[in-house]
C-alpha cells in the first residue's frame, strides 16, 4: 500500500524525499520552470493555464536543445541519416 505523500504547512503535498524538497534536475532551465509550478497553490484557477503554458514552452526549449545537442552530426558513411 503507497504512503500519502508528505504535507507541507499549507497541507499540500510536497515534494517526495527525504527532505520534501524538489531535486535538481541538472539543468538550471527546467529547474526553473518546474519551481514555477509552486505558484499554483497561491493563485486562483484561472489563472492556471498561463502557468502551465509558460512552464511547458520553457521545458519544450530546453528539451529541443538538448536533443540538438545530442544529435550526432552525419558523416555521409551508410547507415547515417542523409547518406
């Protein structure tokens, strides 16, 4: 049976760990984005999808750098995209 997550002072979940707090992830872009999203519990309902929409175009930049960084470079041998 899964434990309930820990509450914070507020009574809202927190994060899972030993210390209730976000890890990093690596990448000081979608660390970034992600802590937006603890804005939520203070802001009305409304106001939720500008949040959601800036969070996700942040991650998808920094997703599609990162694939771009990630991409070997062709090298025209067979078996190579584009050769």
């Amino acid at each position: 049976m899964e434990s309930a997550p820990a509450a914070d002072a507020q009574g809202l979940p927190g994060w899972p760990g030993p210390d209730g707090q976000r890890p990093a992830t690596g990448d000081s872009r979608v660390d970034e984005a992600v802590s937006q999203l603890e804005d939520l519990a203070r802001l009305p309902v409304a106001e939720h999808p500008a949040v959601f929409e800036r969070v996700h175009q942040r991650l998808t930049e920094a997703l599609g750098d990162a694939g771009a960084r990630e991409r070997p470079v062709p090298d025209g041998s067979p078996g190579q995209p584009g050769s």
